[in-house]
C-alpha cells in the first residue's frame, strides 16, 4: 500500500523488509512494476472521467 498511498515515503529498507520474508528482488521488481503500471493506468482514468463498466460496480 505504500507505494500506491506514499510513493515519495519508499525507503530502502522496505525492500530490505521484503526480502526478510522471503521474497527476491526479481519479485520485488516485478510487484513494484506491477503496482505502478495499475497506479499509472487509474490516474489515466480518472483523469479523463473513465466511468467503470457495469458488472465492475457491484
């Protein structure tokens, strides 16, 4: 959640935090990468008044 609320707050030791769970810095990579591209393409939407189709409003 952090780096979709504060991206500007992301430090190194929360990756330092992600590998003590376990996880490798290809993932970590890969679900940042992912993250922003969502960010990127929500604010995309929001941005051009983008209405959700139907059946996501439920």
């Amino acid at each position: 959640m952090k780096l979709t609320l504060t991206p500007a707050e992301m430090v190194e030791s929360d990756v330092h935090d992600l590998e003590a769970f376990g996880f490798s810095q290809n993932a970590i990579s890969d679900a940042a990468q992912v993250i922003s591209y969502f960010n990127y393409i929500n604010r995309i939407a929001d941005g051009l008044g983008v209405d959700l189709e139907p059946e996501m409003k439920k």
